[in-house]
C-alpha cells in the first residue's frame, strides 16, 4: 500500500522531473551550455528562398528585449505590459498561453533572459528586481532587489540585463556595487552565501556570468563597468582573483565572454576592441592574466551580438551597431576573416548562434542569415526576412530548441521549423 504522503511526494517528484531541462532544451540565456551553441543534430544546412517553413507566430509577449527559455515543452518569457513585469509560460507545439504571472512592479522593459532551474524560474527587471519564482506553485518564492539589498548600480541608463548564473545551489548575480559587484545567493531561499567586492566597479556591466575551471581552480567570469573591467571570482570563495580593463568602455560592456580551457575571449563596442586572454594558476589559488592577443577597436569589436565557439574558431559580428561576419582563431586570438559588408541585407547589430556547424545570424532589420562555420571564408546558406515585425530593433537573440527557431520581437514571437527532411 503506498501512503497518501508518499504519492503526493511521488507526484511532486514526477512534476519537477518536468520541469527540468531535456538535452535539446534551451533552459537559459545562450543555451544549455551558455556559449550560444545548440548540441542538436538533423537540422537544416540549406534554406530555401523563403526561409524555413513558419510554424506559428503569437503576440501578447509584452514589451522587452529579453528573449526565451524552453524546458520540456513549455516557452518562457518575460514581458513589460501595463507598469508590470511579467513571467509567461506558452505551450512549445502551438504558442498558446499556459499561464501568466506579474513578479514586479517595475514598469520598465526587461533585457534579461529568464533562467529554468529545477522547478523554478528566476527573473530579472531592469530595475533590479530579481525574482525566485516557483513553476508549480506559480508564485514569487523569494525577491531581492540590487540596489535595496546590496546597493547595486548599473554602469550605464539601460538597466539591468544579466540572467543570472545558476550553479549548484548558488545563483550567482551581478548587482555592481563596490563591495558587492558579483554575489552568490542561495537558490532556493535567496540567502546571502558570499559577496565579492570590486572596489571602484564602474557598476555592472550588461554581461551574464559564466563558469570555468583553470587548472582545478573553479571561478565565475564576469564584465563589469568600465574600471572594473572583466573580473574572475573564486567559486567556493567569492574571492576577487583577477581583473582585466583594456577592453572595456563607459557607456556599456555587453557581449559575455567565451571561455574554454585556460583561455577567455572578450570584445565589446564604442571602440573598446576585443582580446584573447590565458589563465595561469600560480601557488595557492591565486590567477595571473597574460594577453595572448588584443585588438583596437577599430580591428575588431562586438557590440552586443555575441560570440560562439565552434571547434577552434570564434565566430560574431565586428562592428560598432553592425555584425559584419567575422572568424577568429581561438588559439592565437588572430583574425582568420572578416566581411566588408553584412550578407543578406541584414544591417545593425547582429546576434549569433551556432548549431550542427552552422552560424544564425539575427540582425536589428530583422533578417536572419545562415551561414556555415568555417575558418575558409564566408558561405550563405539562405536568408529570410522575418515577418510580422514590431518596428523595432530586433535585439532579442535568437533560440534553437527542439528542431525550432524562436524569434522574439517585443510583443511577437516567432517559431520555425529548422528539421530536415529526410
């Protein structure tokens, strides 16, 4: 005979299995891994004249920049509508609105990605209202606000824009103070679990935190304001272990590093350029900087598309608020090609990701271009021009979950089918 109890327990168990993430899933900001690359296979390596087959396209997103999270058949997104912020769930097949839940009071549109963890969601306003939201309940677990609890600030007037980082038990968030600039949180009650201070930060920047491993050192990388420049923290510690500010501005750092290995590459706009750097673990944990190689601005720069990893080459677009193609050697930091002019009549800022080889290019015109992931030059792979539009800037970055392409265009989202045929 089994308990009432223990069914219940059973039950809840089976609901959070649901609610986390399956491998082709896109549980957070730039992806399962947070490089922006998708580890799906099968997909389209050609486009038609028209673009890949539209599956649905939905409105009452709300306004914002942010784009979306997809876990086990469920969309989610977050949205400004009538000086509320919003967290929306949608079904994967259709777009259906499942439900929807306000979680601020801020009125101001959300940049930030939210991110799907076990059974919870965890939002950010570009106010600083960060929000630990539970799934099934369908309720704001726990709240803290940057700048109440920790004094935060951001470096610049567009508001908060990270998704925080989730790892293990801790959530790791930037609120920008000097002594708080990076914090870890417990997930699940909010609890403060250490705080690194950064003194003379600059605020946060527009970045999201990422995790690597350097010689068994575990570290949480970050770009601040301007004087605070990229910083690494210890992970277990909170200990500031290194900064590095030649490639930062003080207007907004955006683009989030891409790391792997002992290496991390880091670009942003306003003519701040863009530099490979390696990570060397010397005596008890402590880090030193070298720079592999760094490039002027005018060289080289992302302004707040993103860069991703595919084999030994780096791939984004160069260019302040443009995203001309451009590959980079990941080894040497030495640019292997770079375009003259935007493919496809994309123009502005582009926002890329990459799957099975292949590079997603979204520009702020709404065009989309595919274009294969190779260190021999550019090759286009088909183009389209998404359809309906906002009449703004397409900046929300693109999502491959599923065999599916997700557009979000401030009220719109968009679906695709990327699956070939076979």
């Amino acid at each position: 005979m089994v308990s009432g109890r223990t069914l219940a327990s059973a039950t809840v168990a089976m609901l959070l299995a649901g609610l986390t993430a399956w491998a082709a899933d896109w549980p957070q900001w730039r992806g399962p891994d947070r490089d922006g690359v998708s580890r799906e296979t099968g997909l389209l390596k050609q486009w038609p004249k028209e673009g890949p087959p539209l599956l649905w396209t939905v409105t009452g997103c709300g306004d914002g920049f942010s784009s979306v999270a997809v876990v086990q058949g469920v969309i989610y997104g977050t949205g400004s509508n009538k000086g509320r912020n919003y967290l929306w769930a949608r079904r994967e097949q259709t777009g259906e609105l499942l439900w929807s839940l306000p979680y601020s009071d801020h009125p101001g549109e959300p940049n930030s990605t939210p991110v799907i963890d076990q059974g919870k969601a965890y939002a950010l306003t570009r106010d600083g209202d960060l929000a630990c939201i539970d799934l099934l309940q369908k309720k704001v677990a726990w709240r803290k606000n940057y700048g109440k609890d920790f004094a935060g600030r951001m470096m610049s007037g567009w508001g908060y824009s990270e998704t925080p980082l989730v790892d293990d038990e801790k959530l790791i968030c930037t609120p920008g103070a000097d002594q708080a600039a990076v914090v870890a949180l417990n997930k699940d009650t909010g609890t403060v679990i250490w705080k690194c201070a950064v003194p003379r930060c600059g605020g946060a920047g527009y970045a999201s935190p990422v995790k690597m491993v350097v010689e068994g050192v575990p570290l949480y990388v970050t770009h601040l304001g301007p004087s605070g420049g990229v910083v690494g923290v210890h992970a277990q510690s909170g200990q500031l272990l290194w900064q590095y500010t030649r490639v930062s501005n003080g207007t907004a750092n955006i683009p989030t590093v891409v790391a792997r290995g002992p290496f991390l590459f880091c670009s942003t706009g306003y003519d701040s350029g863009a530099a490979l750097l390696r990570l060397q673990v010397e005596g008890k944990e402590r880090v030193r900087v070298h720079e592999v190689k760094r490039h002027p601005g005018r060289e080289l720069q992302n302004h707040h598309g993103g860069m991703v990893l595919v084999g030994d080459y780096l791939y984004l677009g160069h260019g302040h608020n443009n995203g001309l193609p451009t590959c980079v050697d990941f080894r040497t930091g030495e640019i292997v090609w770079k375009e003259g002019r935007n493919p496809g009549g994309g123009s502005g800022s582009a926002a890329v990701i990459a799957a099975e080889g292949m590079l997603y290019f979204r520009y702020q015109n709404g065009v989309v271009v595919l274009i294969r992931a190779s260190p021999d030059g550019l090759e286009v792979a088909g183009s389209f021009r998404q359809n309906p539009r906002s009449g703004r800037e397409c900046w929300a970055h693109p999502v491959i979950a599923n065999g599916r392409l997700y557009l979000r265009d401030q009220d719109y989202l968009l679906c695709y089918d990327l699956r070939a045929r076979r």
